[in-house]
C-alpha cells in the first residue's frame, strides 16, 4: 500500500512534464539512431546534499515494448545489479514500457557519508530487453539487441554552492610527446567534476580529435590525460590552440580554448 501510494504521488507529481516530454520524444528521435530505446528526460542528474530522493521521466522510443532493469553503480562497464555497490538505489529496478510510454523513476539516496569538500559522480544503468519475435506486433527483418544506458548522479555537498559560470577557465592544461602521439594533460584544480564532450588541437587551420575514452572526465583536484594519435601529430612543435568543450549541468557544452606549448618531456 505505501509504494502504491507514493507511486501516485511521483506521477501526479510529473504529469505536467509529460506533455513536454512527449513533445520532445519525436523532435530527440529524429535525431538519435533508431536504436537509442530508453530516453531519459536529462542527461544527468545533480543530486544536492540534504535531497532524499528525485525523479527522473522515461521515455521509451522504441516502437516495441522493453523490460527495463535499473541500478546505480561506480559505472563499471562489466557493471550488474548484484556488483552494485553505489548510496543510491532506483526504484522501480524492474517493469515493462510499452512503446511511445513514460515512466517515472525514483532515484533514492541511503545517506552513507560522502565527501563534503568535492563532488562525487554515480552512475545509473538502464538495461533494456528488447521483446521476443513472438512477442512482436509486426515482422522486422531487424535484429533488436539488449542495450545498457548510462547516466551520471552527481552528487554536490551544500558548501560548493552552485557551480560558477566561469569555472571552465580554472582548468590547466599541459601538452607533450609520448612516442608518436601527443598528450594532453588536464588539472582539475576544482571541487567540480569536468566533462569533456571533446578536446580538440587546432593545426595549422587544421582541428584534431583527441581519442574517446569511456570516461572523459577529469575529477576534482586531479588530473587526467587525452591522447592525440592521428599521423600529423609526429611532427607538431611550438605552441598550438587546444579547443574543448565542458558539459554544465544542464547537458549544453561550454566551449573554452587555451593556447599550450609541445613539451618533450612529460610535465
């Protein structure tokens, strides 16, 4: 009867984003491949201190419905609910959607103590099983397979406030030569994690993606490296534009650049 009740209370309480969820769906699935199933209604969630519990809306694109497992992990990518060792918990962990649906997820914090001075990043699964062939309202020559989504909980204490608008110009930049290819090394000297969407060299007029990693974040008060490895890096010196850009909390990117200089030894 309790989680009859407060399931209730959670959908009342986000009726009035459905209409603008819905609306959204068809404008995000034109845009994502056709296989990007389980929508979630943010890129990330920013969970401040002194918050129990927040909702988040599920949409589920497919034109089929999908059983959905959900958990909250340190993002391991071999991650399951049973290796699941994370303060959150997200409920329902199981249920259907039926195609073009919402649901509302409860993401639940147990309140084991986390650091005060910097933030702390979770992530949650969303595992989705596409149905049988049997179960399918059409033929599809289609193969339909299991996909994992995952998205960041960051967890924020009190006293870091709201991050600064500004803050992207604290981070420090150093670039050098490892073998044939260029590093660039990143200093996070901030209590906020910093995503990167992408970190670029500007060449001679010419840009140059750094390598994806699955976790392209640098986290607070540390560093982290981003590796250059196209051919045209073996004979770069001298200084060269590096372009980035930072993911806020609201999932836009904050573009910033930094004019660095190629080092031979690692610094």
């Amino acid at each position: 009867m309790y989680w009859l009740k407060c399931n209730n209370m959670m959908v009342k309480r986000m009726k009035r984003y459905g209409l603008t969820l819905l609306l959204c769906m068809g404008f995000i699935s034109g845009l994502a491949p056709a296989n990007a199933g389980i929508m979630p209604a943010s890129t990330r969630i920013i969970y401040q201190e002194g918050t129990t519990e927040q909702s988040l809306m599920l949409a589920n694109t497919n034109p089929y419905p999908v059983m959905v497992q959900t958990w909250i992990d340190n993002g391991a990518i071999d991650g399951t609910p049973e290796k699941a060792d994370a303060p959150y918990i997200a409920l329902p962990a199981v249920f259907r959607m039926q195609p073009n649906t919402m649901q509302g997820l409860r993401i639940i914090y147990n309140q084991r103590p986390l650091p005060k001075d910097r933030e702390s990043v979770f992530w949650l699964n969303l595992y989705e099983v596409p149905p049988t062939k049997s179960e399918r309202s059409s033929p599809s020559s289609k193969v339909k397979m299991t996909m994992n989504t995952q998205m960041k909980i960051f967890y924020r204490p009190k006293s870091l406030k709201e991050k600064p608008q500004n803050w992207a110009e604290n981070m420090q930049f150093s670039l050098f030569r490892r073998g044939d290819m260029l590093v660039v090394r990143c200093t996070n000297p901030t209590p906020y994690f910093a995503s990167f969407a992408s970190l670029k060299l500007d060449i001679s007029g010419k840009q140059y993606a750094s390598e994806q990693k699955l976790d392209m974040m640098t986290p607070p008060f540390e560093r982290a490296e981003y590796e250059f490895k196209h051919p045209a890096m073996r004979n770069v010196s001298g200084t060269v534009n590096l372009q980035f850009q930072l993911i806020d909390d609201n999932g836009f990117n904050q573009a910033g650049s930094q004019t660095v200089t190629v080092n031979t030894v690692e610094r």
